[in-house]
C-alpha cells in the first residue's frame, strides 16, 4: 500500500486529485494536510467523507513542526504538493503571502521529507517529492511556438515568480543532495470545485445572476485550458513512472484567447439555463498589470515518456464545468458568501 502526503488537497486542484486517487486506487492513504485559507474548502471532499484511507490534517506548510510530526507519524512514500497561493490578481495585491507559502512552504516540506527520507548517504528507495507547478514559470509566449521543459524560466508576475522560485528550490534539492523529485508544469485547468476568482467559475457565476462580465484588455490573451481530472491523470503517472529529477509540461493543445471562452460560455448558458443572458453582459475592463499574452504547452515529453493524453475535449469539458456550477448552486452561494464579496468589491472597483 503506497502513502500520499497530499497538500492543498482541500483547494480546486488537490480536491480533485484526492477524489480522483481514492476512485482510480483502492489500497492506497491519503493525508491530506491544508491551512484552509479562503481557498480551501472541506466540502470539496464530502464525497470521501468517512471513507478510511483519507485523513485530513489542518496545518500550514510553513510550519516545521506540524510537518515533521506527520512525517515521524506515517511512512509516505510521496509527497504531492499543490498547496499553495494561486490567484495572479491577489499576488500583484500582495506578493509577500505568496512567498511565504509558495517558496518558504515549498523549503519546508523539502527539509521535512529529506530529514525522514535520509538513509546512509542517500534516501530510501521508492520516494518521491512532486511539485504541482504551473507554466506561467516560462512567462509569455508571442504568436508562435510552444513551452517546453527547456525553455528558460521567465516569471512576469508576482503570483509565477514565486512558483519559478519553488520549482528552482526543488532541483537544488535534487541537484545537491539527490533528493527524488519530479516537477509538473501544467496550462490553465478548469473544471468543478474552482473557486470563482478565476476566469471561468467567476463568468458562470456573475452570467447566471445577469452581472457584468469582466474581460481584461481586449479579450486576446490566450491560455491553454485543460480539464483538471487531465491534470489529475497527470501527476499520478508522474509520481508513479516519472524519471527522476526530470521536468513533465502538461497540457492538451487547446489555447483559446479569454473572449472565445466567455463567449462560450454565454452561449450554453443561453441555451440551458436561461435565454435572456446574452453577449451584452460582456465588459472590456481594465487590463491586468503584466499580463501574460499567450501560453501554450508543448506536452510531447509527458506523451512520449509516460503514454499520458488528455481525454477531455474542450466542447466536453466546458459543459460538464457549466452542469456542476449548475448542480452545485449552494456550494457557489457558500464560497461567495462572506470575505468573497469584499474582495469582488475590492478587485473591480472602478472597472
Ligand atoms: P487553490 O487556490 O484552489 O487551492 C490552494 C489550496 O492550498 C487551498 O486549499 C488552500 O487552503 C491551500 N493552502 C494555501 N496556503 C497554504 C499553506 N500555507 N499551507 C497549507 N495549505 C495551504 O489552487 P489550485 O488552483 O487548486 O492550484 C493548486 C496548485 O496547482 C498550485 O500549486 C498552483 O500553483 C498549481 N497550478 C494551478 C493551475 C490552475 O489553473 N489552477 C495550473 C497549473 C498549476
Ligand atoms: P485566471 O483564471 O486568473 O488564470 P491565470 O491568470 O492564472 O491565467 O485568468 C485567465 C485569463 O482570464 C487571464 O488572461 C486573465 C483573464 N481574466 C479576465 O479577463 N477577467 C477576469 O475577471 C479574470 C479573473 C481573468
């Protein structure tokens, strides 16, 4: 039976590899430990509620002594690490949480797991560190081309480059120490259980109440959307078969400029929910300060090496999103509750 330190595993992404793993494997544990920021969210995981394999553990990643406590406690044999600060936006407001948790986190839970991994000159056999990264590290594409797992890191963003900085502390680690470590590089993911921060929870939810839709600049800028159980897929044949100390870009080939998505998702509102929303609701607002034209990943590595392919079309994908944000009106009224409203306040005032 393998063992999974999972953090972040209350937030979009860690939830849904959490559910995602406990489905795909019957004989694994999960201890999934998340500080619960206004990010993290336990109903996320209520489908796994009482199910034994999974623990949940409310702790910080920064804190040393939480962290080793778990690692005198269980016997991990990976250690996933999505827990994190996300949000681009939130970073340019106030970059200094995000280095803390993105970068001092990382470097804590990489002490943590090298002190209980140690053995003779080396670490035992069969572990392995993942780091949940994000391919806003390569900065900005232009009209062509692809990222690759050599292209040179460039982070334009307070939010990309503490990411840039964890992903660097990770193959220190392996670099000096030869501590077992792969890195993910994943494109944009969307899907259920995203906090509506980001551009597609926050369309479906503003559209569904007729409130304006807010698109940065003129709607070009291009990411390359992945459905997160993809990404899920991902990391699990990552920490299952990735050669060690190597870098895998995860992405499905579906750049689509942030208007085409908005559009979109205007159009199959219109079509299931109500027929009234329509393009009119649509505002060019300010843009965002730095932001990244394009990106577009090349996931040939991942493909060639670990047979992964992403089984999720867009056409698909965008509407099993826009069903669940559907289904799941309590959980949106829930999450925008509160400190949410604040920060929308905050966030678009004047735009
Ligand atoms: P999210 O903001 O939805 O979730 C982050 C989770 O981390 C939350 O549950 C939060 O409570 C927890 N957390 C934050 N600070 C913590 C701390 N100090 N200690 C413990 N837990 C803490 O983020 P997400 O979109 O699920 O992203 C997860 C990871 O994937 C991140 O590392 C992110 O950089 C990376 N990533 C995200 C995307 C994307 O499109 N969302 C794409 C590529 C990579
Ligand atoms: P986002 O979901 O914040 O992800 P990221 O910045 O990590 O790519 O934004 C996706 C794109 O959508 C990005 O180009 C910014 C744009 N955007 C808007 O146009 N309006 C919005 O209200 C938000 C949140 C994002």
């Amino acid at each position: 039976m393998k063992t999974y330190l999972v953090t972040g595993g209350a937030g979009f992404i860690g939830s849904n590899f959490v559910l995602y793993m406990l489905k795909k494997h019957k004989d694994i544990k999960i201890v999934n430990v998340d500080k619960l920021t206004y990010a993290g969210n336990l109903e996320n995981l209520k489908e796994i509620e009482g199910d034994e394999r999974h623990v949940f553990v409310q702790a910080d990643i920064c804190d040393r002594e939480a962290i080793s406590k778990l690692f005198a406690e269980y016997d991990f044999d990976y250690v996933i690490n999505f827990a994190a600060e996300s949000h681009v936006d939130r970073s340019i407001k106030n970059p200094e949480i995000f280095v803390d948790t993105n970068v001092g986190g990382t470097v804590n839970m990489l002490q943590c797991a090298k002190n209980a991994w140690a053995e003779g000159e080396g670490f035992k056999a069969g572990k392995k560190y993942l780091q949940v990264s994000t391919d806003e590290v390569y900065g900005s594409l232009g009209d062509d081309g692809f990222f690759m797992e050599t292209t040179p890191l460039c982070p334009h963003s307070p939010y990309s480059a503490s990411k840039a900085s964890a992903d660097m502390f990770v193959m220190a680690f392996h670099d000096t120490y030869g501590f077992p470590v792969n890195i993910t590089r994943c494109s944009n993911n969307y899907g259920p259980y995203q906090f509506p921060e980001k551009l597609i929870p926050l369309i479906i939810n503003n559209a569904k109440q007729k409130k304006a839709l807010p698109v940065y600049g003129d709607g070009m800028n291009v990411r390359d959307w992945l459905y997160v159980e993809d990404h899920c897929k991902a990391i699990d044949m990552v920490a299952e078969n990735g050669r060690d100390g190597e870098v895998y870009n995860v992405g499905g080939h579906n750049e689509r400029p942030n208007i085409f998505i908005v559009k979109k998702i205007i159009e199959s509102l219109a079509g299931k929910y109500d027929k009234t929303i329509d393009e009119s609701l649509i505002k060019y607002v300010e843009d965002r300060k730095g932001h990244d034209r394009r990106y577009g990943i090349d996931p040939q590595k991942i493909k060639d090496e670990l047979g992964w392919y992403p089984e999720t079309p867009f056409e698909k994908g965008i509407e099993l999103t826009i069903d669940w944000y559907l289904a799941n009106t309590e959980w949106m009224e829930r999450v925008t509750s509160g400190a949410y409203q604040n920060y929308y306040a905050d966030m678009y005032k004047g735009k």
